[in-house]
C-alpha cells in the first residue's frame, strides 16, 4: 500500500508534540478562540503516519488531524464530530476541510492513523487544552479530564459521573460565573466606603435566593450580628448608584419626576445599568465561544414581553378618571387570565431551539396607560425590537426571530424584514370565517392551509409580502378551531406548514425562562424605578449565569447540552451565594 507519511523514529512523537504545542502557546496570545488556534497551529505531517492511499484520499493527513485534534479536544464520539462538520460551516472552513467527512471517512482515516501517531495528537491535544485554559480562551471545564474508576458510577448499564466529580466541575464554573459577571456592576462610590460592591451583591444574592428584601436582609444581618450586612438604606442606596451613570449623585425620589421627563429618565439610567449587563454578557459569550454553541445553520431568537406586578390600584376614582397623582409612570396594564393587573414591562431577546438559552439583551418599556394623558410618552414595539435585535447581532449571527401575538404590527415585521431575517408569530384575532378558509389553496389530505402574499404596508406604501397559515388550533395557539400564523418567508408550500408552525414551539423556551427570572426576582416595596430595573437585570443575569454554569458543566462531564439541567437554578444562586461570601 502506498503510504505517505512515516516518521523517522518513534521517540519522535514527544518532542513533535511538544513542537504542537509550542506554536499553540504562541498562538493563545493573541487568539480569542480554540477554533483559530485549531486552524493555524503548525502540524509536521512528515512526522504522521498516515496508511491511507494519499492519491485517492478526499481528505488529507493535515485536516484529519486537526479533526483528530477537535475531537480529543471536545471528548466526542465520531458521529458527533461529523454531525458538528456538517452542520457548521465556519468549523469546516477551519479545519481546512472544503466539504464534511462523513463518519465513515473519520473513522477509516482514525483506522490508518499509526499508534505513534494517535498517541502525538492525543498529547498535542491535551497540550492545546491546557495552553487555551491558562489563557482563558477555554474554560477549566473544557480540559480533557483523566478520571478513574471511583468517577464513574454504573446506572442501568450506562455510565455516569459521579455527583462528587459534577460537584467539582460545578464548584470551578460558579467561580468563572461569579467573576465574569458580578465584576462588571460599579457604584462609583469612594474607596473609603465601608461595605464594597461585592458585598451588596453577595446581599443582593441571598435576597434573590430567599425571595426577601432588603429591609429583611438588614434585619437578619443585625440580629445575628454579622458585620459584613448592611442595612437596609444603604442596601437600596447602593443599588440605585448601581443604575445611576458614573459621577451622578442619586436623586430624589424618581416619582418627583414629570411624566414628559420620563424619557429622558429611562434613557439615563437604562444605559448604566445595562452598560454593566452588556459587559457581563460579552463575557460569558467569550467564556463559551470554545464550543460555539451559536454556529449553527439555522440560529434562532424569540422577543417577549414579561411584566413584573405592581399591587397598586392607579385610580382614586375610576369611573370619574381621577387618577393618583403618584402613581409610578413605569408601570402600566396588562392581562393576564383575562384579569386586568398592573406591573412593569421588560422586553428581552433570548436565543433559543437547540443552543443555549441565553438572554442578549433587555430593554425596559414605557407604554401608555389610560390614567396617563392621551400626550404621555410611550416606547413603539417597533423601536423596542429594533433595539433589541441590534444588541443580539451584534454577538451572532441570526436567521430567524420568533414572537407572540403582543407583537403582531406591520411596524414591527417592517423591522425585522428590513434587517434581512425570518419571523414568525401568531395572529391574535382573526376572522373564524369557514367559507373563506376553504378558498384558501391547500391539498386534498392535508388539514393545514396557506395564503400566500398578504401585503403589509407602511405610511400606505408596499413594505413587503408574508404568508398567512392556518393550521388546527390547540388550547395553546387559539379561541377559535384555526389558530394563525404570519411569516415573511417568500413562499410556504402547503406541505411545510406544519414544520414551520411546530418550529415556533421553539419559542416556548422563553416562558421557562421568564418563570426562572421572576424566582430570582427579591421582593421590594420601593417605588423607585432604579430598584426596579436593577432587580430585574440583576435576576436576568444571574438566569444567564446559570445556564452559562450549567452549560460548562454538562460540557466538562460529557452531557447532552438540551438535556435537563445539572445544576438546578436554585442551586445555582446557593452556590454563588457563597462564592461570594468565601470569596469577599
């Protein structure tokens, strides 16, 4: 057989190793990705063996091994790495392959790699890892981890690991947590003051834990006379220091405020606290960027109002509209079980379907209530996803945005479209018309129908075409026995109707999310927004920082990423918890 690559002498292979990773520690100054150092890393094929007849070969000595690096990197199975090759395009491009191999391919070029030369890359891998790790492109959770028998527990003739080794994978990523995100939130106090940032966030913590407040975090640090907790005023001034730009004095009562100053107030204040959110985010983004997890072909988002309640009744008299004079300008109505309440509104942007449910952005909303003067200002849909979706993009690359019914505006589709993504969202009310369903154009056989090139328009102007599918309602998507969907897809045959309509239960991840945000939500009375909006981004971050905990932690101990969670929520803020306390 017709070889190639045959080295000089096996007790070459450490020191060729040893050259891997040599060059791979040069390349960690610089580079913010294990992918780059993967794709630039000098591999000598002269020191490979590699049986393979090198002229009928698709796929040459030089990328198999750099996939043979990947895979040992990641701890995948074969099937896996060639599942990952075919659906990202960037990692083939990487690995300097033009198309993918299938696992066959991978698993012969494995077959004709020699001993000598597996056990070189299998080194040279772990190298690379450990390399990475010390430069903080990779994560702890990411080297490759040499575990015994006492790891491995035996259940129904699967292997797991241990509770004692997830614990220990676990304790690491709490810390990597703690550091990218709580570091970026600042007063801007002096240095002399008595109680530092981490210490109100560590109170911060325990009260999103408790679900207490900051008057009960007080009470309970004076009672068991633990000097390192404030009390109350100082816990609430600092938080509101924590959204106020850098060398602003806090103000007086945020209520104090004309209604035509909101704004301006929003603006202000929104800025800092989600300055520090933003930073956080970037963090933990770089912190998963070894794994991509956001690579794939077709990435989604889903937009969504949540409102936090308010118990307080906007009316001295309601049938005469004589409204309070004091009532918060933030907050405003909205249904919830057909039942009118009252609460602030916060919109985010959360990636979601296969990757990890990240939160990229939040934006506080105004919206007009009826209590308010028919001038009052107000935030258009339109503005607020346009916003979001700027934040989104700039951390990746989106194909398709997904909504619910709150949505449902041309000038919000008009947004979108213009932005060059996909969107789908339900239609809340439409007209339960049987003569004109069956008009639409459908198949014999199939129960879904489709209307193709419904015009939305803009200022009377042709903005663009959607489709409009009618698909049988459930209890979830409808009153009536067609529940409506409208996408900008340029044309939805009537057999894919259901897979794009069962592709928006992808959205469905938000409402887990939102549940999670509103446990880690502490309970305040405070009627100033600034405590507010930081109880809300503070709860969003630590939602991000769990999933970013248990992402690494399934990823270190060889877990399905979709898979239930590892690390529960709530033990997740438990954990930081006292990070923070063992840290400060």
């Amino acid at each position: 057989m017709e070889t190639e690559h045959t080295p000089a002498v096996a007790d070459d292979a450490p020191a060729l190793a040893g050259a891997i990773v040599i060059h791979a520690e040069k390349l960690c100054e610089t580079a913010d990705h294990l992918w780059r150092i993967l794709s630039e890393v000098s591999i000598p094929t002269d020191g490979l063996t590699d049986a393979r007849q090198q002229h009928k070969v698709t796929f040459g000595t030089e990328s198999m091994a750099r996939v043979y690096l990947y895979q040992t990197i990641y701890d995948l199975a074969q099937s896996e790495v060639a599942d990952r090759l075919a659906n990202r395009p960037s990692l083939l491009k990487r690995l300097g392959l033009e198309k993918p191999p299938t696992q066959q391919n991978i698993s012969y070029a494995w077959e004709q790699f020699g001993e000598q030369t597996k056990t070189t890359l299998d080194a040279a891998a772990t190298g690379i890892a450990l390399e990475a790790r010390d430069n903080d492109v990779i994560s702890d959770a990411l080297v490759p981890i040499d575990r015994d028998e006492d790891d491995v527990e035996d259940d129904e003739d699967e292997q797991t690991l241990s509770r004692a080794h997830v614990r220990e994978e676990g304790s690491k990523v709490v810390e990597l947590a703690r550091r990218h995100g709580f570091g970026e939130f600042d007063s801007g106090r002096a240095d002399n003051r008595i109680y530092e940032d981490e210490q109100i966030l560590d109170l911060f913590a325990t009260a999103c834990l408790t679900q207490g407040s900051a008057h009960s975090e007080g009470e309970a640090g004076w009672f068991l006379d633990e000097n390192d907790v404030c009390d109350d005023s100082t816990f609430l001034r600092v938080i509101k220091q924590f959204t106020s730009p850098a060398n602003e004095e806090v103000t007086a009562s945020i209520q104090e405020l004309q209604i035509e100053d909101i704004v301006a107030f929003t603006e202000r204040y929104r800025d800092a606290v989600m300055t520090s959110f933003d930073e956080a985010t970037e963090n933990i983004l770089k912190t998963v960027r070894h794994e991509d997890p956001f690579d794939d072909r077709h990435v989604v988002a889903a937009v969504d109002f949540t409102h936090v309640p308010y118990h307080v009744w906007p009316w001295i008299d309601k049938d005469e509209k004589i409204p309070k004079a004091e009532y918060p300008p933030m907050v405003s109505g909205y249904k919830d079980d057909g039942k009118i309440k009252h609460g602030y509104t916060f919109a985010t942007i959360t990636i979601v379907g296969n990757n990890v449910p990240l939160i990229l952005g939040i934006e506080p909303v105004k919206e007009h209530s009826e209590w308010e003067p028919e001038d009052a200002p107000s935030d258009s849909k339109g503005e607020v996803v346009d916003v979001l979706l700027e934040r989104a993009q700039q951390y990746v690359e989106l194909d398709e945005v997904l909504l619910d019914r709150g949505f449902y505006s041309n000038e919000v589709y008009a947004t979108i479209h213009d932005r060059g993504l996909v969107y789908t969202t339900p239609v809340p009310k439409y007209e339960d018309d049987y003569e004109s369903i069956k008009e639409i154009k459908t198949r014999d056989g199939v129960d879904a129908a489709v209307k193709h090139e419904v015009p939305f328009a803009i200022d009377g102007e042709l903005h663009h075409t959607g489709e409009f599918l009618y698909v049988p309602a459930t209890s979830d998507d409808a009153d009536g026995n067609y529940a409506v969907f409208v996408t900008n897809r340029d044309y939805v045959d009537p057999t894919e109707i259901r897979h794009v309509t069962n592709s928006y239960s992808r959205r469905w991840d938000i409402e887990n999310q939102y549940k999670s945000i509103k446990s880690f939500l502490p309970k305040t009375s405070s009627k100033d927004y600034r405590v507010r909006l930081f109880s809300f981004t503070f709860a969003a971050l630590l939602y991000n920082l769990w999933r970013l905990t248990d992402y690494l932690v399934k990823i270190g101990t060889d877990r399905e990423i979709r898979s239930p969670p590892v690390v529960t929520a709530r033990t997740f803020v438990r954990a930081v918890g006292r990070s923070l306390r063992e840290g400060g």
